[in-house]
C-alpha cells in the first residue's frame, strides 16, 4: 500500500502570491499516481489552494493513520518558515507535522517540501520534556521516526525560487527532471525504480547545473530504499496513431481501436462514451505496452449495458437507434503529453443475432 498526500498553495495569509505552487503540486500528484507511479488516486490526496488547510492536512493524515499504510509521501508546494508551512488558512507548524507523521505507522515515510527555509524542518527541535535539551533533527529523526526521509528545496537560511525561465518551483521541476531521467537505483522483481536518494542526488544535480545561485536542496535520512517512480531512461518517447472503428457484431456500446506505436514505449489509452448530450457515461485506461516495431495493435472496449443509461437501454429495447461518440486519447505517462487523439460518432441499435449484455 502506497500512499500520497499532496498539498499546494499559491496565496496565504499575509503572503506574497505565488504562481506555480498549486500546478507544480498537481504534476507531482500526476505523476505519482500515473502509470509509472507507485500510488493511485483512491489512495492518495490532492489539496490545493483554500481547500489545502491546517485541519484537512491533519485530517488526512489522522484518517490514514487508521487505514495504515506502507509507504507515505508527504509533498508541500508554498511560503513556508524557520517554523512551518504557510497553509491556506494560517501557518502548519513543523512539529505538528511531526506528530501527525508519528502517528501514522508505516515502513516508510517521504517529506517533500518545496519552500523558503524548508531546511528548518531538518534543523534543531526540542526534545519535549527535557528543558532546554536540544538534539539534531536527524537524531531525533532515527529515534522517534525511523522510517522518514526528508527532501527539502532550501536550506533553514535559504529562499527557494520559481519562475524565470520555467512555470514551475526550480526544485519541483529539478525532482520530476530526476524521477523521469533516473537510472533505477532500486530493484524490485523484474522492476527498477528510481529511489530517494538517487532522486534527490540527481535532482540536486540539475537544479544547482541550471540556477547556480539558487538555494541549495538538502536531506535527511535517506536510504535509498524508498519507491518513487518505475525508471524509463532507456525508453524513448514516439507518438502514437489512433482510429476507432465499430465493431462488426454490432453489440451496443462497443467499438475497436487501432492503435499504432513504437516498441518498448508505455503509453495511455483513455477511452470516454459519451451520448448525444455530451453527457460522459463512462471511462476506461489501459496501458498498452508494445512488443515489435511500430505495433498496429487492435484492443475492444466495451460498456456493459447495465452502464448505460436507463433511456439509453429503454430506446434500444424499443428497436431505437441510440448515437453514441467515443473519444480516444493516447498519452504518454511519463509527462503527461497527449501523443494522438480520435472520436467517432457510432450509431447503435438491438440487432436479433447480437443481443445486449
């Protein structure tokens, strides 16, 4: 189980407006619960701008710390302090983040914190109940919370950027150029993922290469056996030809896509129903992964008829014609390109030799 809670926030209270913090925290969310990534999106959390508060961070953090999980990823994208994270409705301090994390038992923990002085999270805290007994964080980090790492874009002293010559925080666009380019430092099965710390080495690596006077990103506790994002260095990105076209045994609800791609390439196939309303009445994804050079391949998809619509299903039954479009996108997973697209509008009726299922 792969969790993920993801919080972006451009105005805060008192707070000069960012630009970017709410689209880069939506590319992480994107990225971790694609195709690629170890979480999906029934088991994660986006909160950005006002709904990203205090209490609906707590809670969210409260609620899966009931369900358990195995792996957590905590990402923050906005202002933040020597003492905490400017959330949309006031400032989450970091201890209260560290409580919450304590909570919350896991074999792994992941902070990622895009902010000014976010370094402090990594700094000095006091030990509670020894009086003015101070410990490293990273002390404290392997005594109360073995399994957390931390990835910060600043140092406590530092301020963070974005803008200039991307639309992006320079450390979230440094960390998603790593994720994408990474080698795979750890193996899993027949799988190789990027991890923690090759992430946050290479991401390093890029930020301070492009903005040689920006802050500089820093760590803790990293380990390297942390999951991020499935590797694809080697993988190169083509585009894809689409076509739709209805199926011959006339079934309601079911057409054929062609879809032409390059070998070793993953790719989306988001298919969408819709009726003559532009009512959306169902969707389907699969992940289509060729095996030979510029791989025609031919893949069904069906809506059961107990999906469509009650006057959809009464027309058919009634010998109606019932026009339904299909429109078929095929994405790279990786950045989120849309690499073709195809709609058609497919005339249905009930036919004696298919009946409806």
């Amino acid at each position: 189980m792969y969790r993920a809670v993801v919080c972006g926030v451009n105005n805060s209270i008192g707070q000069t407006p960012l630009s970017f913090a709410e689209s880069d925290a939506q590319a992480i969310f994107r990225t971790f619960t694609g195709a690629l990534g170890p979480a999906d999106e029934e088991n994660s959390k986006l909160l950005l701008g006002a709904r990203a508060t205090r209490g609906n961070v707590l809670r969210v953090l409260q609620a899966y710390a009931q369900r358990g999980t195995d792996y957590l990823l905590f990402y923050f994208s906005g202002h933040g302090s020597e003492d905490g994270l400017a959330l949309a409705d006031g400032m989450l301090e970091y201890w209260e983040l560290h409580a919450a994390l304590a909570n919350l038992p896991a074999r792994a923990r992941l902070v990622i914190l895009d902010a000014c002085h976010s370094g402090a999270y990594g700094g000095l805290v006091e030990v509670g109940g020894v009086g003015d007994l101070q410990e490293s964080w990273a002390e404290v980090l392997a005594a109360a919370l073995p399994g957390t790492r931390v990835l910060c874009a600043a140092r406590s002293d530092e301020l963070s950027a974005e803008g200039g010559s991307i639309r992006m925080g320079h450390f979230t666009w440094a960390l998603l150029e790593a994720l994408h380019r990474g080698k795979g430092s750890l193996r899993s099965k027949n799988h190789r993922w990027v991890s923690d710390s090759e992430a946050f080495y290479l991401a390093r690596a890029h930020l301070l290469s492009r903005w040689p006077n920006d802050a500089h990103p820093d760590c803790r506790n990293l380990s390297g056996d942390f999951p991020m994002l499935l590797s694809h260095a080697h993988a190169p990105i083509g585009r894809g030809a689409l076509s739709i076209r209805p199926h011959a045994r006339g079934y309601a609800a079911d057409v054929e896509v062609v879809a032409a791609r390059r070998t070793g390439v993953p790719m989306l196939l988001k298919c969408r129903l819709i009726d003559e309303s532009r009512v959306e009445i169902g969707t389907e994804t699969r992940i289509v992964v060729p095996t030979t050079n510029d791989d025609s391949g031919v893949l069904r998809f069906q809506f059961p008829r107990s999906a469509l619509p009650y006057e959809h299903r009464q027309a058919l039954d009634w010998g109606y014609q019932v026009p339904l479009h299909w429109a078929v996108s095929l994405v790279d997973p990786y950045h989120g390109y849309v690499l073709g697209k195809a709609t058609r509008r497919v005339v249905y009726r009930r036919q004696d030799h298919a009946p409806l299922f």
